[in-house]
C-alpha cells in the first residue's frame, strides 16, 4: 500500500539556481509520484488514532528521515491523512538551520492548541533538528506537544506515539547511537530517483551552523550496506540515486581501522550495479576536494559532473570568523582542478550574506569571487543566529536592510551569470532524466541534465517518458530553465 501524502513546507526566501541542492532554501516536493494521494479514503479508513498528518521542512536530509519516519509508521498500520483536522498524529519533521524555518513550525503548532483542547487524545510530535536543538523546553512553550523527538531516534515513533497517548509526554533526544536502518523500497523523491544515506552528523565546527548541535557526530556507513540497499533500490526500479551527508566528501572517517575509505569508494562499487544510471552526491566541504574524488567524478560514467560546494564568503577574513577551515584561494584552486579534469562539470553553491562582521569590503570579495567562477547555481542566505552556535557569542551586527540589501545584489548578479551559462548550452543535446509535465504547461515534460540543470521540452505524459532518458537539443534559455526539443527516442 503507498503512503498518502506528505506536505513539503520548504519554501525558498533567497534561492537561486536551478541545480538544487540540499540547501534548507530549496524548494521542493518530498516527491509527487510515490507519495501522491492513493486516496483519502485509504486513511479514512484507518482508525482515526492511526491516521497521521505529517509535515517535513528543510533539507534532503530531513526528507530522507521523513521517509524513514513513514516507513516505521506504515509498517504499524499508520496512514497518512492530507487534513490534519482529520488526524490523530500530527507530526512536523523540523529545519533548525534558520529562525524563519522553525519560527514556521512553532507557530503552526500554535494553531492547533485549539484542536488539542476538543481532542485531547490527538498526539503531536515535533520531530528532527528544532527537537533536538530545543529540547524538553518545547513542552514549556507548546504545552500541546505530545513528542520531542530529534534525529537519533525518529525510527522509536510507534512506540513514542503509544507512550504519548499514555503519558501525555514523551521526549527521544539521545543521539549517541545514530539510527540503524535498511531500506527494502524507496519512498522518494520519485519511483525512479533515490536519497541514499551515507552518513550522519558533522564533525566540522563553522560558527554559525546549528547542525553538529543537532545531528551530532559524524558516522559512515559501510560501503556494504550502502551498495546493498542501492541494489536493492535499483531493483525496485530506481535509475538515479542522490547520496547524502552534511560534509559527504568527509565520508570514511573511523571507518575501518588503518584503511583510507573516501567517498571515491563508495563511487567505484556503486558504479558497477547494473541498472542504476546516475550517481549524485551532496553536499560537500571544500577542505575534502580530494584528488581521488574528483578523478571519480571524471572517470565513472554514472557519476554526474555537478559538484555543490558551498563557499560561503569570498572574504579569508569572513571565512576565518566562519572557521571554515579554508580560504578563497583554496576554494578556487579546487575549482581549477574540477573544470581541467572534469568534462561538462557544473557547480552548485551556498552563499551567507552579512554574516557577524562583514563590512561592505569583505561583501565585495564575495561578489568578485562570484564574478569570477561564474556559478552554475547558487543559494544565498541571509545570516541568522542560532542559538548555541559559536557566531551567536558574536555580534550580529549586519542591519537587516544591509543584508537584505547585499542578498539581492547576488541575485540579481546570479541571475545574469546563470543566464549567459544556460545561452552557452544552446545547440547542445543535454541527456535528460524525465520527471514530469511541467508545472506551466501540460504539454511539455521536465527533467534534470546530469549537470542538474532544468530542462523543458514538448511531450506529455501519455506518451511513457516519464522515468526515461531522453536526448533532448536545446533550443531556449532561461536563468533558470533550459527549453529544448525531443532529439532521439527515450530509454
Ligand atoms: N554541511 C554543509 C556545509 O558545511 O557546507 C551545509 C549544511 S547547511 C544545512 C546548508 C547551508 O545553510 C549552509 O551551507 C549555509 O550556507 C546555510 N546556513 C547554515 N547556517 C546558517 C545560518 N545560521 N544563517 C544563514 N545560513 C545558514
């Protein structure tokens, strides 16, 4: 039976550049087609204390754990309701990475005091990263939360239900033991398309990242189980597959004792498994651009050329109070590499404006470094304090006008880069992976190059393409979207 459908509640504010990554801007759906609505009926159905409403906020990583969370919850007789008046769980799978993201979820669950005080029995979770960063202290604020569960236990959620309706509170926070799971299906993004875990937690210690405090430590899965549960994926009809971690490149760390396991690794064994067609990876930190990596990435043919990479900041001094551990000069020796060795390579990355300090010279060494590596796609955030990160110690001293201002400056200047980019491919035939109509217009498909760039042609659904690849010369351009026609049959 499929699950019913899962509200993805991203929303980009600054978000720019068609080859998405795994920012907590990008928008995006946890997947149309498998989770689209077998019927309403389904969960109504379901005794209402089994029908669950569900929500995920943020990043790929966050969709992956929602899909887990389902996963765990089906397997309990739970069915998803797409009403959460008709629920009676209402979970919200949360982004701590910005105050805006989760001041969405908590005043979201504002709204539903009134429905906790008609239906005492109904359960709400507030589930992921804000759990974990926000704790018990959730309960003082939202006395209508029922669960605070944060990234290490979300698979415990049957139980945590059961225990919340008995108990009226149940709090899951421990994140020494990161969960263990194998996956047999995919649930998303779409039947053919994968996210694949490769580890979870970050080691590294920028300043004004909430994540280690909310994912905790760094562990690798064994390349075994990742092979494994890719074949098994691939078996189930899946063609591309997404592997994700916070700094994914650092993959391998207290792996295996004496052996240097990279990410390079995973790629060889995963390159071999007949069936699979494409092999992406996010994100990546600049400071683990090894060279095995990136001959990888030149010399397997699953393995797309799109590299996301974010930056940051193009000041040293910026990158410094960061403590990103390289400098602007790093960062543009990698990419020197990347473009010489890598056929096609397109970049990706995350840009942060007004970040504590920066002063409109250190701003203008970022617009210089955009100028100059002419960004596939970028995403730019405006700097928010997080609680209990380093940077909160310092002052958040960028007047808000000020960074509003220097966030649209990028755009407009990503926006001409992406352009001119998108110009260049006219005349050529980009290898398209068919997702869908588009959402325009119902007489033309939409797909994704291998460089993750949007592409648009003339079809319809009827005509099997969907899942396929397909040859597709473009003709038209867009900043964000590339328009083609159909050049040879799909496959
Ligand atoms: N782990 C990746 C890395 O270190 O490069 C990125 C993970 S983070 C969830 C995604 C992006 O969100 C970051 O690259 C950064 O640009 C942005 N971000 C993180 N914390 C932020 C903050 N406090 N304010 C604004 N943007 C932030």
């Amino acid at each position: 039976m499929r699950l019913l459908p899962v509200l993805d509640s991203t929303r980009a504010s600054a978000h720019h550049g068609a080859p998405a990554g795994e920012s907590p801007g990008e928008p995006g759906s946890l997947g149309a087609s498998l989770w689209e609505p077998e019927s309403d009926q389904v969960a109504s159905g379901t005794p209402w204390e089994r029908r669950v409403y569900f929500e995920v906020f943020g990043c790929q990583m966050n969709k992956l754990d929602a899909e887990l969370m389902l996963a765990a919850l089906e397997e309990e007789g739970y069915r998803l309701t797409s009403d959460p008046r008709d629920a009676g769980v209402i979970l919200y799978n949360t982004c701590a990475v910005r105050e805006q993201a989760e001041n969405r979820v908590f005043s979201r669950i504002g709204t539903l005091r009134r429905l906790k005080s008609k239906r005492p029995d109904l359960v709400i979770g507030v589930l992921g990263c804000s759990a974990q960063n926000h704790r018990e202290a959730i309960f003082d604020r939202h006395p209508e939360v029922g669960i605070v569960c944060g990234t290490g236990e979300f698979l415990r959620l049957p139980e945590l239900i059961q225990t919340a309706r008995r108990t009226g509170r149940v709090a899951a926070l421990d994140l020494s033991r990161s969960p263990v799971f194998t996956r047999t299906r995919n649930l998303g993004p779409s039947p053919f398309q994968a996210y694949v875990s490769v580890m979870r937690g970050c080691d590294q210690a920028c300043t004004f990242c909430v994540v280690p405090r909310t994912r905790g430590k760094e562990v690798s899965r064994p390349v075994r189980e990742i092979v494994e549960e890719t074949k098994a994926l691939v078996q189930g009809g899946v063609r591309e597959i997404t592997l994700l971690g916070q700094t994914v490149n650092s993959y391998g760390k207290r792996l295996a004792k004496g052996l240097a396991i990279g990410l390079e690794h995973v790629l060889h064994e995963l390159d071999r498994i007949a069936g699979l067609e494409r092999i992406r990876f996010i994100t990546s930190h600049p400071r683990f651009m090894r060279p095995g990596l990136i001959e990888a990435m030149a010399g397997l043919d699953k393995v797309c050329e799109y590299l996301h990479l974010p930056v940051q900041s193009g000041s040293d001094d910026v990158l410094k109070r960061m403590l990103r551990t390289y400098t602007a000069d790093h960062y543009r020796r990698v990419i020197v590499e990347c473009r010489e060795r890598i056929p096609g390579f397109a970049l990706a990355t995350d840009l942060i404006v007004g970040f504590c300090g920066e002063t409109e010279a250190e701003f203008q060494e970022t617009v210089r470094l955009v100028e100059e590596i002419r960004f596939d796609g970028a995403f730019i955030f405006k700097y928010s304090e997080r609680k209990g990160t380093r940077a909160a110690e310092m002052s958040d001293d960028v007047p808000e006008d000020v960074k509003r201002d220097r966030n649209q400056i990028l755009l407009k200047l990503m926006e001409r880069i992406m352009l001119e980019c998108h110009r260049e491919r006219v005349g050529a035939v980009e290898e398209v992976l068919v997702e869908g109509p588009s959402k325009l217009d119902p007489k033309r498909l939409t797909g994704r190059s291998r460089a993750h760039r949007i592409v648009v042609f003339p079809g319809t659904v009827e005509e099997g393409l969907v899942g396929k690849l397909v040859g597709v010369k473009i003709t038209g351009a867009t900043p964000l979207v590339l328009v083609g026609e159909r050049a040879g049959e799909g496959r």
